[in-house]
C-alpha cells in the first residue's frame, strides 16, 4: 500500500478587514488554529490562481466591502491507503473534521 500526498482548496471567510495581506495571514492563522489540536501535521498555504489571458500567476483572495474570501491550498499526506480515491476520503474526512463548516475540494492526489 503506497502512500499519497493529498492536496485540497478550501475558501475561507473573514470579514472586517482591511487590506489583502491582512486576510491572507488570518485566514493562514485561523486554519492553522482549527488544524493544531488533531491535524497539526496538515500544512497551509495561501492559494494561487493562474490568470486565463496573461498566465500570471495571481492571489486567490479578494476583499470587498471589508470582508474577504481566501482560498487556502491544504496539503496532507496519506500513509498506506489502499488506492488515490481512499486518500482523498481520508484526507478530506480529517481536514473537514477538524475545519467544519468550511468548503473543501479534492485537487490533487499523488502517489509517493
């Protein structure tokens, strides 16, 4: 049974706030927070998106009206699941333990 890297986005919500790094770092701690306890070892990053015109790379957070949504990129791996599929439910099922009422979306599952 091989082990896996599972990749997941995630977007989250914060409101009063100013400016987009101030977002990016409480959503970053805020998950971090939520992950400690039981998923310490599930790393965060901010997300990045890929523009459709220029392929420049851009933040995946935006803030409107003092209140932001960031997507997050959350990274975990998998030891000794039985195929990519069972991975993706195990990660999933742990991060979205532990991260409740925030959206996740499976991205990526590779094999190590």
């Amino acid at each position: 049974m091989p082990d896996y890297v599972v990749t997941i986005e995630s977007a989250w919500l914060i409101r009063d706030v100013k400016s987009l790094d101030d977002a990016i770092g409480i959503a970053i701690s805020e998950a971090g927070k939520r992950l400690n306890p039981n998923a310490k070892y599930v790393e965060v990053e901010a997300g990045y998106l890929t523009c459709p015109y220029c392929e420049e790379t851009l933040s995946s957070a935006i803030v409107v009206a003092d209140t932001a949504l960031v997507g997050l990129v959350l990274e975990m791996k998998v030891f000794r699941a039985e195929s990519e599929e069972h991975a993706g439910r195990i990660a999933k099922s742990v991060i979205g333990k532990a991260l409740r009422d925030i959206p996740l979306k499976l991205v990526d599952v590779q094999a190590q």
